[in-house]
C-alpha cells in the first residue's frame, strides 16, 4: 500500500486534481506533471503518484 498522502497537507486538496498546471513533461517513466495547490504549494505528480511536494514556505520578496 502507497504511504504517501494522497491530499495537500495544508489545505486538503487532492494530489490527482491539479488546482493549477504549471507544466507536463514526458519522461521514460510516464509524464510528470508540476502543479500548485489554491494554498500555493508545489508539487510533482506522475499519474496518480505523488513525487514531490514543497514545505509551503514562500520566499521573502
């Protein structure tokens, strides 16, 4: 069983439904798709799998 939390930590969003595309890329492994939660988290995802996912902290502008 995949251990990895299938919603955003911060505003409970699922991992499966991008709020926002920032882009796709095909792989040898499938497409990896980048994205951000309406909280502003990045994420990756390979289909169903998520791959990484920010600590939500934002840069000082």
């Amino acid at each position: 069983m995949d251990a990895t939390p299938r919603n955003c930590p911060g505003c409970g969003w699922l991992v499966t439904e991008p709020y926002q595309v920032l882009s796709r890329h095909a792989t040898s492994e499938g497409v990896l798709v980048w994205s951000r939660c309406p909280c502003g988290r990045l994420q990756a995802h390979r289909a169903d799998a998520l791959v990484v996912r920010s600590n939500g902290c934002r840069r000082a502008p």
